[in-house]
C-alpha cells in the first residue's frame, strides 16, 4: 500500500491576500516524497515478482493517483467526501487507517511529510492506530528472505533497522529517483481500476472525522521601512545630521 496527496505545486503557488489562501487556479502535482515511496514498491516488485501496488489517497487527488498506476501501481483508491476535506492530520490517518483494515496489507510506503502540511504525523498516526512499526526518514532499503533492511536518516548519520513485515516506512527524497510513466505505462493505467470510497463506506461516524486542530487565515506580514533623505545639503551638514542621528538612537 503506497500513500499519496496532491498537493499545490511548491514552485507554482499563488496566494489570494484578499481571501487568505490559495487561489484557486495554482496547479496541482503530486507530493514528492510519496513519489519516492511509490518508487521504492516498484522496485520491490520488480524484485520480488507476486506483488500488488495499491496507491490510496484522500481528497481530490485523480490526477496523482494516475500518474502512480502510470508508473507501476496495479490498482488505486480515493477517499472523496466533503467531511473529510479540511481534516487535520488525525483524521487523514483515521479515513487511511480504515481503508488499510479493509485492504489488508503487508507493507505501507509514505512520504516523509507533505509539501502543504509538512507536520510528518500521518506515518506515525497510522502506526498506532493500526499497531504497527513506523521507521521514519528512510534513504535506503532492502527486501530478502521476508525481512527489511532499512537505512534511516539520523543528526550525525545513518541508523540501520532490521524488522519484519508488517511496518509502516517513511519515505525521504534520498531513497530512490522516481521513474517517469511510460508510455506505455501511461496507456495501461486507463485500463487500471480506480475506487471511490465515502466516510460511509468505511463505517467513519461523524464524530471520527472532526478535527482537533484548526488554522488561521494564510497571510503576508507587511513590512515598512523607515529612512531620512537629505536633499540640497552640503557634505559636512549632512555628515553632522547623520551623526546626531545616531547618536539620538544610541547606536555610536
């Protein structure tokens, strides 16, 4: 299972000061670091052969989702219901996790954190709700015999983990190069199903699906400079000036 968000696009973002957002029209990609995640289950079964990707995400995010069944995903699953669409990171982990119950799953590939976010909770969320390991920050990994050899980035260097399936792994940008879909990718994920889900249908209750945390209106802090200009005045005077200017703020 490989979890991806659309996201605005972090080069191409447009804010509206008059609405405090995002406009509406800024294009949207898909969040980097799940496309390394998307990447390291390619890999593993290009490897391991009798393996099925499924790409699962929340919100409005077909356009992702196809470019993960371009690049190698078998199927995919969208959560798209209105409730959930200005969740907090709590109950994206909550619509995920009963998506991932339903499912069953041996392996769950994540971004480290998403570029409009950016709190890096929903891995770890998703691990306990699910009772599960998390390994976070992960730049390398190795599949054999069952088992995963995990390289995660730490302050001074690397710390490697041995764990055994089921787990939850934290993807960051040093893992892998994510591939571009083929052609031919691109003309099999037409053919690949894509699942709508409602909070109903994953037996979500109102009350699951409200949020803890709330934000504030987006906004740009105005910023003022202050000066003196001196115009039609001889050297010295305004040598004398600027000098008695700063000493009057005590910065001489």
């Amino acid at each position: 299972m490989v979890l991806v968000k659309q996201v605005p696009d972090p080069n191409a973002v447009r804010f509206d000061p008059r609405a405090g957002d995002i406009q509406s029209g800024t294009p949207q990609v898909a969040n980097e670091y799940d496309l390394h995640a998307m990447e390291a289950a390619i890999q593993i079964k290009e490897q391991q052969g009798d393996v099925e990707i499924v790409a699962v995400s929340l919100g409005q995010a077909r356009e992702t989702l196809n470019r993960c069944l371009a690049m190698g995903a078998d199927r995919a699953i969208v959560v798209e219901d209105a409730a959930l669409a200005s969740g907090d990171s709590a109950v994206t982990a909550k619509a995920l996790a009963a998506v991932l119950r339903a499912e069953g799953f041996d392996l769950i590939l994540v971004g480290q954190e998403t570029s409009d976010g950016g709190t890096g909770s929903v891995g770890p969320a998703l691990a306990a709700l699910l009772d599960v390991p998390v390994v976070s920050n992960v730049v390398a990994l190795e599949q054999q015999d069952g088992r995963l050899t995990v390289q995660r980035e730490i302050e001074d260097g690397r710390q490697v983990i041995d764990l055994a399936p089921p787990a939850i792994l934290c993807a960051l940008s040093g893992l892998n190069e994510p591939r571009y879909p083929s052609l031919k990718g691109i003309m099999a994920a037409r053919r690949k199903p894509t699942e709508a889900k409602s909070a109903a249908d994953l037996g979500l209750e109102a009350d699951a699906v409200q949020s803890r945390v709330s934000w504030g209106a987006l906004f740009v802090e105005e910023e003022t400079a202050e000066g003196i200009i001196l115009k039609d005045v001889d050297a010295d005077s305004a040598v004398d000036q600027l000098v008695a200017f700063l000493q009057e703020r005590k910065l001489v």
